[in-house]
C-alpha cells in the first residue's frame, strides 16, 4: 500500500511541477484564462499530494 502511495505521489509531484512550468508560460505570453485553468489544476494536484500525505503518516502510526 505504501509503495502505491509512494508512486503516486511521486508521478503528482512531477504533474505538478510540469503545470507550474505551463503556468509561467502562459503568464509570459498574457494567456491569463489558461493561467487560471492551471492554476486550479495545481490546485486540485496539490490537495491530492496531501491526502497521500497523510496516508502515508497514517501508515507510519500503525507500524
């Protein structure tokens, strides 16, 4: 289970950083709606990384 989390995780974390890259460029060339659509994205991305999170401390508590 752990590993599961831990891969999903880590494939989040790599989304998120790639969205953040299409954020900044779409902020360069004024594309401020497809800004704020990647910015909700990030948005959901990163409350996913932290229920993962918390899993994973969960699953350190019960061993």
């Amino acid at each position: 289970m752990q590993a599961k989390l831990l891969s999903e995780q880590q494939a989040l974390k790599d989304s998120a950083n790639n969205i953040n890259e299409r954020m900044a460029g779409c902020s360069y060339n004024g594309q401020s709606d497809n800004a704020m659509a990647e910015k909700q994205q990030l948005a959901a991305v990163h409350g996913r990384l932290i229920a993962i999170q918390s899993s994973i401390d969960s699953l350190a508590k019960v061993r």
